[in-house]
C-alpha cells in the first residue's frame, strides 16, 4: 500500500502588476498546471494527462478522457504535492471537459480565463507532462513542460461521441502525448486561451540504409488544437462551476516560495512507486522509485516518511533484510505511525512471521481502526492461526467504517462474501449504498458495480434457500471509529 502525501501548495495566488517578464508568466503557468494519473483497479492501467487550476477555490480544468475511466485519481502539484481524494465535479464525455476540485485553505496559483480567443499570430505557451513515463524513466524528477505555441486560426471539428460540429483553436508547436488537458495561455496577457486537447500523429516510413521498407513510425505533425476559451466559459457557467476572470489588462506576477529538493524526490519516488503497483510491481519502475527515495534521504537522512515508504519498496523488490532495517529506523522516530505498523506486519507476514505480523497489524489498528488494509492483513492471517470467527469479525468492524470509499466497501463486502458471509456483504453494500445515496461523479462507476454484485448475491442466496427472496439484511451494530479510512 503506497503512501498517502497530505496536500500542501507552496505557492500564492496571483499579484497582477503592470508588467510581467517571460519568467514571470512561465512560472505563473506552470504552477497553475498539474499532472493528473487515473488508475483502473479493474485492468490495472494508468491514465497521465494535465489539467489547470482555474479560481483560487482549487478548481481543475482537464479532458474526460483523462479521468473518465479512473476508479482512483491522484492530482500532482508541481513536484511538491499529492492530492489522492480530488472530486469529480461535471464531466462532458462529448465535448471531452471535466472539472476537478482539490480540497485545501490554502490559496492556490490560477490562470484567469480570457474574455475571447486571441486573434491569429497570437503567442501562446501549451504546459503539460508530456511523455512523462520517458521522463521518468531518464532518472528526473516530475516537472511540467513549457512548449511556445502560435495560434493560426481556427478550425471547425466534431465532438467527441456526438459528431456535432464543435469550433477548435488551431496552434503550432511540437506537442507530445500527455499535454491533454493543459492550459493554452495567451503569452501577451497571460489568461487561458484553451485547453490542448488534440496532437495530430501521423505514421512515417521506417527505411534502412538500401532504401527497403521497414516498418513505421508514430509520429507527430507538429500541429495542435485546443478547446476555445468561450467553450469553456459556456461549459463551466452551464455547470454552475466557478472560475476567475482577470479584471484589468495587466500581467501575472506570483511569488513562488522555493521548492525543496527533498519533496520533488518525495513526489517523484511516490508517482514510480503508484506506476509500479499498478503495473504488478514492475521491477524497473521499482528501482527508480528506490533511486529516488535514497536520493531524499541524502538529504533528510531520518526523515521518516521517506524511510516507511523505501522499506515498502524493498519489501516489493524481495529485499527483505533492507525493508525491515529501514522500516525500524522509521519506527524509531514514529512509533505510533499507523501506516508504518501495518508496512511492518506485511513485511512479517512475508516472512511467514504469521504471529509477528498479527501484533503489528493489531497495532496499526489501534492507532487507526479505519486502516482497512490493516484489517484485510490481520483477517488473512487469523484465517491461517485457524481463528476462523475472530477474522469474520475483523471483517465486519472494517465494514462498520462509516466513511468507506466505494472501492474499498467494494473490497470489503468482496471479503466477506469469499469468507461465506453473503448475508454481511449484503449488509455493507446495501448500507453503503444508503449512505452515498447517488454518490460523488467519481465513486458512480464503482456504486453501479456494487449493485450489480448486490443482484447477483440476491439472486445466488435466494436459490440457496429454496425460491425464498433474501429479505433486506439486518443492521450490524456500529462500532465509534474515526472517518479517515484508507
């Protein structure tokens, strides 16, 4: 289980001021930009695009098609911050716009939104995290991509599931893949133009030294196209979603407080190590995740986070002696660190530690009961002591959490039902499902899976007893937990 940053900006909203350099509106619009990952827990993919803060109150900007497959979504400021519980606030699948909110108080960098598309030969700058796997892999830290743009006209298209004709803005300048849902940011007075949603790839001949025909090559034509700011003004109005318009002509000055180096490693070590176990802990992923939280520690040697989340790469790659040593340098600073407690008792049940591992986990529980993944572990292994009822009951209190995500209700109640007990599955999908009533945009494909598996269950527990329809499950008595479920 990978680490959960808490959100911190470092960086201020915008002071307009009469004049602005090319650094200025550079680094205004790259700190209003971040990289957004959707994951699918189904078919275990990854999903990169962009998007852009657009009003103070945290709003992001971005494409569907970067979230709209996601069961979990993970929004990367800058190369400082996570935020792993952004919510989803409209989608439009046709028009490919969603917008995200990220929950802080703290005042957060933004692009005004221009009041017209500008005029052709305007120039612009595209941001994003482009090719940000290749990146990656080259052993940097995340950082967005400014890319000088110019707009040269305008271009009538379709939408993207309807076919209704829609406009475009039409830019060139070479983009790369991931610059979906970025800002298009007019260079003169530094307010969002559009929003890149389109590169055009074309594939070129691959030929040797003889001039014979090897295959192709994806490549890209050097041409782009956004969303034009007055869709977007339309989009978000319709929405009843807020944005910031600037009120006078003048620039964008932001007082950016330093970036600690530390943190870009942190961040950076946390996006592999996410990419890694989605990918089934892929090995190479893994030891640049490793390169990067060592490079941290070189400069925060006993910074304790650093070291509980190196300990689980390890423990990943099969080196166990390292994880365990560095988990107890972690320890020895935080003791009481619930998600380290649990690392621990992972790490001891890998080392078929069963009893071991049955105290940590008993421990991480106590410091945090809705440390579900805690109590999967201790469940897992009371099964194996043979303590086949205590492990049912470890079970339901994970269930009586009362601020379950639906993935995790979703794990639970799947728990449950693999233990023989359909009836307290029923009872915490059914219960979920009153609580989340229609549910966030994020959490719908999830619910409508767990009505489906509520069908299925009815109907395999009803033939079980004989045509008898399965009443409504009674109430499981409700335990006082704290509501930061994992």
């Amino acid at each position: 289980m990978l680490f959960f940053m808490s959100l911190l900006l470092l960086v201020s909203t915008p002071d307009m001021a009469l004049s602005y350099t090319q650094g200025d509106l550079y680094r205004q619009a790259k700190a209003s930009t971040v990289l957004i990952v959707g994951i699918n827990d189904e078919s275990n993919a990854l999903s990169f695009g962009s998007g852009v803060f657009i009003s103070e109150q945290g709003v992001v900007l971005t494409n569907a098609h970067v979230v709209e497959d996601s069961t979990r979504l993970f929004v990367y400021i800058r190369n400082q911050a996570i935020d792993s519980a952004a919510e989803l606030l409209a989608i439009d699948s046709d028009l490919d716009l969603a917008a995200l909110r990220i929950h802080t108080d703290l005042p957060v960098p933004f692009l005004p939104l221009a009041t017209e598309i500008p005029d052709d030969g305007t120039p612009t700058i595209a941001v994003g995290y482009p090719r940000i796997s290749d990146v990656l892999h080259m052993g940097l830290t995340l950082h967005a991509s400014v890319i000088p743009m110019t707009i040269t006209g305008a271009a009538m298209g379709r939408s993207r599931t309807a076919g209704l004709p829609i406009p475009f803005v039409q830019t060139v300048g070479m983009l790369n893949a991931g610059s979906s849902g970025g800002p298009l940011v007019d260079s003169e007075t530094g307010e969002l133009a559009g929003l890149v949603v389109h590169t055009v790839p074309y594939l070129e001949q691959v030929k040797n030294d003889r001039g014979e025909r090897l295959g192709t090559a994806m490549m890209r034509a050097g041409l782009s196209y956004s969303i034009p700011v007055s869709r977007l003004r339309d989009w978000l109005q319709k929405n009843r979603i807020s944005f910031s318009a600037k009120q006078t002509g003048e620039g964008p000055r932001t007082s950016l407080e330093k970036e600690l180096p530390t943190r870009a490693f942190l961040t950076t070590a946390h996006l592999l190590h996410l990419m890694a176990a989605v990918l089934h802990q892929d090995r190479d992923l893994l030891d640049l995740a490793i390169q990067h939280y060592e490079s941290a520690l070189q400069l925060e040697p006993e910074r304790p986070d650093v070291l509980r989340n190196l300990g689980l790469a390890l423990a990943a790659t099969g080196e166990t002696d390292r994880a365990r040593v560095t988990y107890e340098r972690a320890f020895a600073h935080t003791p009481s660190d619930p998600v380290l407690l649990r690392n621990m008792g992972e790490l001891r049940y890998r080392m078929s530690d069963t009893q071991g591992a049955a105290e940590l986990y008993r421990a991480a529980i106590r410091q945090d009961a809705c440390l579900v993944s805690a109590s999967f572990g201790l469940g897992t292994v009371l099964q194996l002591q043979g303590h086949v009822e205590e492990a049912n009951q470890v079970l339901r209190h994970a269930a009586a959490c009362p601020s379950l995500s639906s993935y995790v209700a979703f794990r639970v109640g799947l728990a449950l039902e693999q233990q023989g007990l359909g009836r307290d599955a029923l009872h915490v999908w059914e219960e979920f499902l009153e609580r989340a009533q229609t549910g966030s945009l994020n959490e719908r494909p999830m619910l409508n899976k767990i009505r489906q598996r509520i069908a299925h269950l009815r109907a395999q527990l009803t033939r079980q007893d004989g045509g008898v329809r399965v009443p409504p499950v009674s109430s499981i008595a409700h335990s006082s937990v704290p509501r930061n479920a994992d």
